[in-house]
C-alpha cells in the first residue's frame, strides 16, 4: 500500500509540473516549413535561355571535309551550298552556275563538276557551321518563303 502511494504522488506531481510548466519551444526548433519546400526551379519563372557557342578559331577556316573526295562516302552528297545532284559549270562571269550540260563536255576554261564535288572542295567549317544555324537561302515565291 506504501508503495501504490508512492506511485501516485509520483505521478501526480510529474502531471501537475507538466501542466503548470508553459510549453516554449526551443530557438531554431523544427517546424513543418522545414520539410515542406518548393524547388527554385518550379517556383519562379523564368524564360527559356538557349547558348550557342561557335568557334572562332584558326582551325575553323580549314577545310569542312578532310582526306581524298569520295563521292560514296554520303548518301546525299557532301554537304554544302551546291546542290549535290546537280552539276554546275564555271561560267564567264567567275561564278559556278547549274547545267544540263554532260560532265565530259567541259573544258579547261569552263569545267563542269558536280555539286557534290564542289562542296567538298569550297566548303570550309565556319562555312558549314553558319549553314547550320542560319539555314541557308531564301526562296521565296506565291506568297511563302522557305530555305532552301
């Protein structure tokens, strides 16, 4: 009976400090704002930012196409200015111009060569890059335009 006694003004005496005792919490306590947060990159909006970076360096003004021309080595013909399934002629105003003319009908001073070729042989890498990324020419025609 002493015992059960004891028990009890234990217990009574630890409920009424716990009672009486104002609950504080502690400085930097953990709150649920702790756990429940928002990513910076769901939350704020910001727009789309896209970085081209190109070389500018001296090796970009060398050839696009390294080694010997092989024309079945792309599908689709080397890739550059000239059409690739085409064959143009050097003309009497200095530039390369499209014809139906045969291959075998050229000369030393009006030699007609493929596109392919052509592009092989002029097209250097800042060329080819510039190309990429700007599109190439213009068409325009019955209201629309397109690169070509």
């Amino acid at each position: 009976m002493k015992l059960t006694k004891k028990l009890f003004k234990m217990s009574l005496s630890l409920i009424l400090f716990s009672v009486l005792t104002p609950f504080t919490p502690a400085e930097g306590a953990v709150t649920m704002k702790d756990y429940c947060i928002t990513p910076p990159f769901v939350s704020q909006t910001i727009s789309p930012n896209v970085l081209i970076v190109l070389d500018n360096s001296g090796s970009m003004c060398g050839q696009a196409y390294a080694g010997n021309y092989n024309p079945t080595k792309f599908a689709q013909g080397y890739y550059g200015y000239f059409d690739a399934s085409k064959n143009y002629k050097y003309s009497n105003n200095g530039r390369w111009e499209q014809t139906t003319d045969a291959m075998n009908t050229g000369t030393a001073s009006h030699p007609i060569a493929n596109g392919s070729f052509l592009n092989w042989a002029t097209m250097r890498r800042v060329e080819v890059s510039k190309k990429l990324l700007i599109g190439g020419k213009v068409i325009r025609g019955h209201g629309t335009a397109r690169l070509r």
